[in-house]
C-alpha cells in the first residue's frame, strides 16, 4: 500500500471546522457518528473510512463522489486529531467487461480481451503504463494529488495474486450454501435458461451485461452447485468459467472455461487465480479491513443490490459489520444526463481541473449533501460559479458567511495538511474569460488590460493571477466553439455608422467623450450604463426603468454590432478595455 504523495506543509493545530461554526455541517455530523462508532468497534485503533474506483475506462467525476464523500468526512475527523486511514480500493483485478466507447485507438476488436482481469489488458496504444487498469489509474491518482485527497491506495490485483484474501476465501467457499441462501432472499425469479452447449461468445455476455443482467455477478448457476469464487482461466485468462466442483478438506477445485474449453482442477489453499464474486467479495473487504464508513451510489443502495445483501452477508458470514454508508446521489455535466463510464466524453476529474482550481472542485462536493445531486459546469454557467465562489470567499473573510458556508469553505481551501495552492489575486473569471479570448493569450496584451482593471494597483505580473487565469484561458480553448469566439473589427463597420440618427451618434459621442475619464473597469461599467441616461435627460447614478432597460439594451447592442459584428459579447467595460481606447474611437467612428 503506497500512501499518495501531497505536495501540502503540514500545519500544527489545525481548527476543526465544527470549531469555527455554530451550525453542523453534514461533514461534522458524519464525523461525529464514525467516531463514535470507531470508539465503540475498535477502541485505540485508526479510524477506518473507504472508497472503491474501478479503472475500467476513464474515471469520471461522479465517481470522485465516492471519493470526496469519505475524504471530507476523513479529513474533519484528522483536524480533530484523530488517526484515519481513508482507503482507496482499485478494484483493478474486475474484470473486462466491454469496449469502452470515445477512447482514441480502442475498436471493436479490443473485444478479444472482455472476461480478462483489467491489469492483464494492454494499455491503449501510445500509452506508457503497463496495463489497462494502470493506464486510467494514472490519471485519477495525479487529479487526487492536485486535490489534497490523502489516502492509501489498495491495488486488489495485488491483494488476490499475492494470497492476502485465501483465509477470507476458504471461509466464504466453506460457507457458500448460506451466501446462496441469503443472496436467494434477494434474486429475483426468473424462468429458467434453455441450456446450450456452445462456449460463451463474448459479445453475448457483453450485451447482457449491457442490459444489467450479469452486472453484478453473485456467483449462481454453476451445474455443480452455488460457488461464491470465479477463477480466471490458465489458458485464456477470462473469468469465463465454471466450477464444476469443490472439496472443503482438501480445497481442490475444479473448473472449465467456457469461452476456451480448458479446465483443471487446483487447490484453492495454493490458488492466487481467481476472486470472490462482487456481493460477496465488497463485504469480505469491509471484514477484513474494519471499515467504519464507505457511501454508495444510487445503484448499490436499492432493495437486492449489492450494499443491502453485502450486509447480511458481513454480519452472518464473516462476523463483521456494515459500514456507515450513506447514499451519494449522481453528478451531472450542465446539460448531460446520468454519467457512465461506459460511455466515451464523459468529463474526468482531470478535465475538471484545466479549468477550475481545485478548492472550487472541492466546494461542489462539499457543500451538497451526499444525497443532493448537482451538475458540474463546462459551460457559461462556470463564469456565474465563480462569482458565487468569490461572494462566498468575500463573505468568509469579513465574517459575514452563514456558518454552514464557511464551513463549506474551509473545506475547499485547505486539508488538514494545509493549505490548497490559491491564486494570489483572483480577479472574475469572467472578465480572465473574456480577456483571453480577446487577446487569444497575448501574454502584453492580456497583462495591458487586466492592469487596466484597477490602473491605482496593477498587476506586476500575470503570474499573479494564476492559476485561474490559465484554468479561464484553458476553459477558452477547449470548452467555447470557435463560432463563438470573439473577434474584434479591423475596421470600422461603415455602413452602420452612416446608417444612425442623431440620438445614435450623440449616445457613441457620449461615450467617447468619457472614455479617458472612466478608462478603469468600475469607471467604463458607470460609463456603459450611464449613457442611456443622460439621454433620457437622468442623472448618471439615477435607478433604472423598464424603459431605461430597453434603451440601455438597445445601446449595448449598437456597440457591440460595432466593436464585434455581433449582438452579445463579453462584458462591455471589458471589451472596452481589452480594445483599447484608441481602437475604440477609430471602429466608433470618432
């Protein structure tokens, strides 16, 4: 078990949040209960919370919800100078079970390899990893880093190859008529199957596995009974098989593989091929590793799923107990339903981080309830995020923040480890957004305009205001369609210009008239708005009317026609700025 690096200083007397709060979060109250129940399972020992990833294809950012659950709740018990173990589980000795679409070099003829452990598929081509299941691992454990997840990583690949589970395995062998027996309580009945003789065709057990038929294998249907353990097969190394027999004394299990014909008959007690199936492997683990807290998905919590019977069979089976686990809802993509990493572009943690540090990413998962579902924004709706973000961070710093925010807050910008890396000067992202786009990452350009902002404290250098102007000008590139990219005039739009009545070409004189008086970002936002009112015979600072609304949307548009060749844009001070003022006076026809 290789612990993950965090490149954080550990600070001493770290606060518990709860300690600045007069209101429990739902990370305090979880705390509270796991360390109650630690106390009372396994008093002086390390508190034990755990999380499960499978590497199966790219790992999305609904499945960091079964990460940042117990890391949050790990981490509060941590500041309260607790011993925790926050285990990671990489169920990379699952098997294969399709061809994940969307990856780049994977076609239909990776098929050949479904029924395989995941660490015995090749890595996609081009990849410098070992395996299938190290090449997705790879990127998840550098996204985890970059988050301040501190946990201990368990490869269950290591875990069955090397013997560690053979008592855990014997056990539940010995014991399979009341796993069959408990899992009989929960399956639902079914006619039986016609019989075939023709070996397992992959595709079949694909598309079955696709309609949720053989997604969570419990181990029945053997001809010589219920047998809760799938060896991998010694010739085609597929979990194809079937156990034909086995002998408690002496543990010689016997086996036939139905995709291959092989068969043989081995000792179980010398045996590292092989794994106990889903239902009976997840409870063997909480056993084993004394797992006090551990969420689930929606999937795993509903009646007969795998968290429900996996409970019955660690308190009958293994006398042990079930985790605390409450139930985590789904992590949607602005727009996108449900996500599965069965499917090929679903967002990943990594992608997530180009463009949004990682106390914001952090925020999302802790400031929902496990069981309150919430979208992660790729689109615009990033820009208005960020500005809750720095409402939030202005409140906190002038003790204004509602004490459950704040709560939330300390949890995004630091571990108890320390502090997350922050941008020392975290100007909008909408206005970072905006400027990159205008000056396609022109490094003079874009230091110009932001120094522009506030001409009394300039940037000294755009250093300053990273990491989030890289995550704007990544969100830029990547996430906004080219069509929608904002290019400025060459030239004036003359034909515009010739078109206006007076009332048009007294509002642009207005504005350039104001220009060098108001050239800062607060100085423009008064001027854009105030022009509308000085022709409505208003005061600059007067409130707005219905009517003054339209005439100002009226205004915007005019400028933006001819700044842009468009109707909408970026924020008009902004655009103003990142123009320039002799620029603008030449396409306002000045």
């Amino acid at each position: 078990m290789a612990r993950s690096s965090i490149q954080l200083s550990r600070k001493k007397d770290v606060p518990t949040v709860a300690q600045s709060s007069t209101e429990t979060d739902w990370v305090s109250r979880f705390a509270d209960e796991v360390i109650a129940e630690s106390e009372r399972r396994a008093p002086g020992k390390p508190v034990v919370v755990a999380s499960g990833l499978s590497p199966s294809g790219p790992i999305h950012l609904g499945n960091l919800r079964e990460v940042m659950t117990p890391h949050l709740v790990a981490d509060e018990i941590r500041r309260r100078g607790h011993e925790v173990r926050h285990l990671i589980s990489w169920d990379d000795y699952d098997r294969y079970r399709k061809v994940p679409a969307g990856i780049e070099g994977i076609d239909a003829s990776w098929a050949e390899h479904i029924g395989k452990p995941l660490t015995s598929v090749p890595a996609p081509a081009g990849s410098s990893h070992p395996n299938w299941a190290e090449h997705f691992k790879a990127a998840m454990t550098a996204a985890l880093d970059e988050l301040g997840v501190e946990y201990d990583g368990i490869s269950q690949t290591e875990q069955y190859t090397s013997g560690v589970y053979r008592e855990q395995i014997l056990h539940a062998m010995k014991h399979r008529a009341d796993i069959d027996a408990i899992l009989d309580q929960y399956r639902t009945k079914k006619a039986p199957a016609k019989k075939s003789q023709k070996p397992v065709d992959a595709a079949e057990l694909e598309a079955a596995e696709g309609s949720g038929a053989a997604a969570e294998d419990d181990g029945s249907g053997g001809a010589g009974g219920y047998y809760p353990y799938k060896p991998y097969c010694g010739q085609c190394e597929k979990d194809l098989t079937t156990v034909t027999s086995y002998d408690d004394d002496t543990t010689e299990l016997a086996y036939v593989c139905t995709a291959c014909g092989f068969g043989e008959t081995v000792r179980l007690s010398e045996f590292n091929r092989g794994k106990l199936v889903w239902k009976v492997d997840w409870p063997m683990r909480w056993a084993y590793e004394g797992v006090i807290f551990e969420p689930s998905g929606v999937d795993h919590s509903s009646p007969g799923s795998s968290f429900v019977v996996g409970g019955q069979i660690v308190r009958e089976v293994f006398d042990g107990v079930q985790p605390i686990g409450p139930m985590y809802a789904f992590v949607g993509i602005s727009g996108m339903a449900k996500m599965s990493s069965s499917r090929g572009g679903v967002p990943t943690p990594a992608d997530a981080l180009k463009i949004m540090e990682a106390p914001l990413l952090r925020w999302l998962y802790a400031r929902r309830k496990p069981n309150q579902s919430f979208k992660i924004a790729f689109d615009q709706e990033i820009q208005r995020l960020y500005d809750e973000w720095d409402k939030l961070a202005a409140k906190v710093e002038d003790g204004t923040a509602l004490p459950a925010d704040a709560a939330a807050y300390s949890r995004a910008v630091r571990t108890a480890a320390g502090e997350l890396p922050r941008t020392p000067r975290p100007l909008p992202y909408r206005t970072l957004a905006s400027v990159v786009d205008i000056t396609a990452g022109h490094d003079e350009q874009t230091i110009r305009i932001l120094s522009d902002l506030d001409p009394a404290n300039p940037l000294a250098s755009l250093d300053e205001a990273r990491p989030r102007l890289d995550r704007a000008e990544n969100w830029i590139t990547t996430q906004v369609p080219a069509d929608a990219r904002t290019v400025v005039r060459s030239e004036p739009d003359t034909e515009l210009l010739g078109s206006l009545d007076d009332q048009g070409r007294e509002s642009l004189r207005l504005l350039l008239e104001g220009l060098d008086t108001h050239w800062s970002l607060d100085g423009l936002t008064t001027l854009v708005y105030g022009v509308p009112k000085v022709m409505a015979g208003l005061e600059p600072d007067a409130k707005p009317t219905p009517e003054l609304k339209v005439a100002q949307r009226s205004f915007f548009a005019l400028l933006y026609r001819l700044l842009v060749s468009r109707e909408t844009g970026p924020r008009l001070p902004t655009l103003l700025l990142a123009v320039g003022a002799d620029r603008v006076r030449k396409l306002l026809g000045a």
